[in-house]
C-alpha cells in the first residue's frame, strides 16, 4: 500500500519543479465525442442519447464527489452505500450497476471479480482529476462487446497537447475533509505531456465510514508528421476504505459496530498508434491494460450471522489488442471496419466463516475476440443515418452478434427527431461463474434490447429543450437461488419511461440546466421489486456570474421514495427510504490572476433523508478550496 506522507511529498515537489508561470488561455467548447462510436464525431452527428459535462461545467458545479456530478445528467441513478467509505454504483435507465460499462481516457476499469457483477465503484474517481464527462445512453455492445447492456459513461482527461497552467487545488473541510490536485503539463513543438497527481482523505461525516485514495495520471501525445500518431497513458490508484457492510442497517440499526475493511489498487495504461495513409483511410492501432488488486475484509452482518463474515483477495487483469480502419467515403459516408481481442484473468483466495472457514477460492480466465463494423451515413441533407454490428467469440460460450441502427431527422431549422434501436449482451462475472459456494459454471450471458426516441428543440438562441422516451429488455438476469444456494439465470426485466432536459445559456454571465427522469420497472411473472430504483429523479442547476471576477450556483436535486432492504434483524426486510431532496451552493472568486478561491456549503438546507437502510446522508457541510496557478509550458 502506497505511503500516504510520501505521496504527498511527492506531489509537494512536482510543483517546486514546475515550469514557470504563464497566461490561461481561453479555449473553445470542445463539442465533439470519443464516446458511442468508433471515431471522434460531433455531436450534432450523433443519433444517440448522450450527455456532456465539460471542464467548464464541472468547474461550476464544485461537487465533493463524481456520484454528485452525474446526477446532474438524466437517466442517471447514484446509489451510495453508507458515507464516502461505501459503495457508489452509478446505472442507466433502471438497469443494474453492473449494465453500465466506465471507461477512464476509454480503457474499461469494470471487475468481474466482484461481487457486483462487475459494476465499478466511483467514489474512487477524484473529479478534480477528470475534464470531461460523455455519458451515452442505450445498448452499445456492438460497438464496446461485453458489459454495455444499458450504456457507457466516459471520464476523459486533460488531453496532454492542450497548453494548460500548472495548478494546485487544496480542498478543506469538516470532518477531517481533505483534498489535492496538482496539473501540470509540457508541450513542446509536436510533443505533449500531462500529469495529475491527487490525495484524497474523507471520514467522519457518516459514522464509521471513511476513504483515502492517491493517484497519478500520466498522458503523453507525439504527432509524427503531418500524418502519423503515438499517444500513450499510465494510471496508478492506491486506496483504503471502511464502512459499516452493506445491509446491515448502518449506523442506525446495526448490532455490531465492526466495519468492513478494504485496501485496493488500480492500474490502467494504454498505447495507440494512428496513421491518415491516404486522404479517404485512416488506421488506428491501440493497446490497454487494466489490473485491480483489493484485500477485503467483512464481520459479515449480525445477528444469527444472516451473512457471515467472510474475506477475500483478488487479483484481475484486462488485457485489449484493438486494430480500427475508418474510410471516408465523400463528405456524407464513413465506414470503419475492425477487430479486437481482450484477454481477462481473475484469481480470488477467501473464505465465509460459519464456525469454521469455507473456502470460496476460484481462478478463471477467458478470450473473448470480436469483429466489427460501422456505418455513417447522410444520403440526404436533414437525414442522418447510423448503423453499427459486432460479432464477439468468447471462450466458453456462444458467439454473440450484436446490433445498433440509429437516425436523426431535421423537421424544421430547430427541430430534430432522434431514434435508435440497440442490442446488448454482459458475460457471467468471473464471481457469479467460481465463487467456491455459490458459483454456477453453467450461467449464460445476460442480454438486451432497447430502444430511444425523442425531441431537440431550439426555439431561441442559447436555449435547448430534449425529451426522450426509452424501453430495455433484459433477459437471463443473474440472480442467486438461496434454495439452490447457487446463482442462476432466471428474472426477465422490462424498464420504460422518459427523460426531460432544458439547457439555457444568456451570454457568459448566465446558465440554467434542468433534468427529469421517469422510469417504470416490471420484473416479468414475478410480484418482486428491483430494489434502490426510484419512479421519478429530478434537478435543476444555476450558475451566475454576477461580478467580473465572482460567480455563484445553486444546484437541487430530488428523488421519489426508493424501496430497499436490509438484513439487521436476520431477515430480509423491504422498507421504502423516504423521497428526499438536497440543495447544494457554491461561491467562487477569482482573487487574481493566478489564485481562485472557493466556498461550498453541502446540503445547504441540512435536510435529513437515508440513503440506504440504516445509513443517513451526511448533513450540511462546509468546504473552501484555493486553486493556485504556478504555470507551464
């Protein structure tokens, strides 16, 4: 485990080593998306439903963490697990944690070693160190494979040819509160680099809970000519945590104070090569890598050791080997053709203690290889059309082809109409398949189809009205059968509703955003409920420069009841948390040129609400934070 004084140090002297000091220069709005296709495109050349949060928005919006951030976005559920010590699971249009892939800078950081399903826990993200968010929502595996059932949300880096100021950002606050980031960057001639390094300390505001995390990003580009490119990145997370277990009624209703414990690390790095052979092909060639290692630890939850305590040490590795031809065919037709194969390994040592340990042991690996296509078409003016297909083999299982078509109609200058249809498919998690005790080898992919139509308005300058109606079916579901006492494919899952979004924009000066999201769930031929999954979410944000150097912000967001369960009585008992709702402030000053201070009160209204059994949201809080500008090259 990486020494947090050291780090620390480290992180003190890569900014007495910064370059010297130099103007920000004001940058245009990036507007073109990485995520959803094969190659960059506007996002006007999109059919999908997709969100943006640029680095100018997540400036404004100052939250303590990502779970915050993208609440903002419709379609988007946070579900937190007990203080900033638990679990935050992040799903798409009522579909499990585990449908939606994350990607860091495109590399997948999803675990099928946990007992998630996969599903990645966000809260180890510091948003200090992201500058754009892309969430698309929808079916994708024909373009990403495996894991993409409900859609894929991208957290994007500074891109290191980008001149940028070096900063140091320290964040304070109750409770022990703590947080640094230092940017920092060189470009010289056709050669970029960036690096972040960031240390985060946050305990105390939920009992028992508590989770400090460093990290270092390195990003590197070379453009080699006029036609060719080495891009490459290197990212390293250290983490600990603590939390009383999940289900086991918190700090409320627990029997036992004794926590979970877990110490983990990530790692991810990548290298692509990009070459424009001719003015009609272009060919990209990229490698990745992720590993996550975690060493957990559980009491279980008490009483009549309704879960046992239990342990585990896990080990996974992604490897991916990605070959991409795009060929433009005239201004109005692009196509691009490709394969990839992705390589996993997961290894698990543990054990349940019923009065004696049970071993839960388990090794799997397994190589998956894909082929894949995509179309972009414009055969007439208002009339954009977009056609994807992959066909994956993994080992073990049935090959699986997979289906995306999407189009986009101008009605009229301000109008457009949008629809897409899409299939999906998920692997069984290396967990769900070996768990010593209730793995089942036998469990088949989890699979989807859905589908999105909606609405762009623009009747004025500045101001954007979108609404969108959207259905998924999901079928094989994994779930465990305690009479079997194994996990098998059995639930089939219908999810409908809507989503509603405004955008204003008066000038420089003044911004409005505003979000609703309905969404109905039907488990099929069953009375059961889909648990932590509210009817209606709901929020607006404003922000407001109402100085030349002074902005401030209000964002509120709300949820309908959300049914959960818990085990703190020996049973599973199904209540239904309150509806809640939170507003947040901030106040920013640009002191100088190279210094901007920050103030951010939390729950501004000390509103009480659970956000789980057991675990209460943390009360009104007060964060300041001072951003210092020491420069670059």
């Amino acid at each position: 485990m990486t020494k947090k004084f050291a780090f620390r140090n480290t992180l003190v002297l890569a900014v007495a080593l910064a370059p010297g000091v130099y103007a920000d220069d004001n940058t245009a709005l990036e507007t073109v998306l990485v995520t959803g296709n094969h190659v960059p495109l506007a996002i006007e050349e999109l059919t999908a439903a997709v969100n943006v949060l640029d680095a100018t928005q997540l400036q404004q919006l100052n939250k303590r963490q990502l779970g915050d951030v993208l609440r903002t976005v419709p379609g988007v559920l946070v579900e937190e697990q007990g203080g900033s010590g638990g679990l935050t699971a992040v799903s798409l249009r009522g579909g499990e944690a585990n449908f939606t892939q994350i990607l860091l800078d495109g590399i997948p950081l999803n675990d099928p070693t946990n007992s998630r399903g996969g599903s990645y826990d966000i809260s180890n993200i510091n948003v200090a160190s992201i500058e754009r968010i892309e969430v698309v929502r929808g079916p994708q595996s024909a373009v990403y494979g495996s894991d993409a059932l409900a859609g894929v949300i991208n957290l994007i880096s500074s891109d290191p040819r980008d001149v940028r100021p070096t900063t140091l950002r320290a964040e304070l606050g109750e409770s022990g509160y703590r947080d640094y980031h230092l940017g920092t960057g060189i470009s010289v001639g056709d050669f970029g680099m960036a690096l972040d390094l960031a240390s985060r300390d946050d305990d105390g505001r939920v009992s028992g809970s508590s989770r400090a995390i460093d990290s270092a990003n390195l990003r590197w580009r070379w453009q080699a000519g006029t036609d060719r490119q080495f891009s490459g990145q290197l990212r390293y997370l250290d983490g600990e945590r603590s939390s009383f277990p999940e289900q086991s009624g918190g700090p409320l209703f627990a029997s036992s104070d004794a926590l979970d414990h877990g110490d983990y690390s990530d790692l991810t790095a990548g290298l692509a090569w990009e070459a424009q052979f001719t003015a009609y092909w272009r060919s990209r060639l990229a490698a990745d890598y992720f590993e996550h290692r975690e060493d957990y630890r559980s009491p279980g939850v008490a009483p009549y050791m309704a879960v046992p305590p239990n342990a585990s040490d896990t080990d996974f590795q992604r490897s991916q080997l990605s070959w991409l031809n795009t060929l433009q065919l005239g201004a109005d037709y692009q196509f691009s053709l490709g394969a990839d194969v992705r390589d996993e390994d997961g290894e698990s040592t543990g054990y349940l203690d019923v009065g004696f340990p049970l071993p839960t042991d388990y090794a799997l690996s397994r190589q998956t290889r894909g082929l894949f296509a995509d179309v972009h078409a414009r055969p007439l003016e208002p009339l954009l059309l977009q056609a994807s297909v992959r066909h994956d083999t993994p080992d073990g299982f049935d090959s699986e082809t997979t289906l995306r078509v999407g189009g986009r109609y101008r009605l009229l200058p301000s109008l457009d109409v949008l629809a897409n249809w899409g299939e999906g498919f998920k692997l069984p998690s290396f967990f769900a398949l070996g768990h010593g005790l209730v793995g089942n080898p036998g469990l088949q992919p989890e699979t989807a189809r859905g589908w999105d139509a909606g609405l762009q308005w623009r009747p004025l300058t500045g101001l954007q009205f979108t609404a969108t109606a959207f259905g998924n079916h999901y079928r094989n579901l994994v779930d465990f059968d305690p009479v079997a006492f194994t996990n098998v494919n059995r639930r089939a899952v219908e999810t409908r509703g809507g989503e509603w979004q405004l955008s204003w924009q008066d000038g420089a000066n003044l911004s409005l955003q505003a979000h609703a999201t309905y969404t109905d769930i039907d488990v099929i031929d069953t009375d059961s409920r889909l648990l932590g999954r509210p009817e209606w979410q709901a929020g607006a944000w404003l922000n407001w420069a109402f100085l030349p150097r002074w902005h401030t912000g209000l964002d509120l967001q709300w949820s309908s009841p959300v049914p959960a369960s818990s085990l703190h009585t020996g049973d599973t008992v199904v209540t239904e948390l309150d509806a809640w709702q939170r507003l947040d402030w901030r106040l920013g000053w640009q002191a100088s040129r190279w210094l901007a201070l920050e103030l951010a009160l939390d729950n501004l209204l000390d509103e009480g609400y659970q956000t789980a059994v057991g675990f209460a949201a943390p009360g009104r809080s007060v964060r300041l934070a001072a951003t210092v500008s020491l420069g670059g090259v």
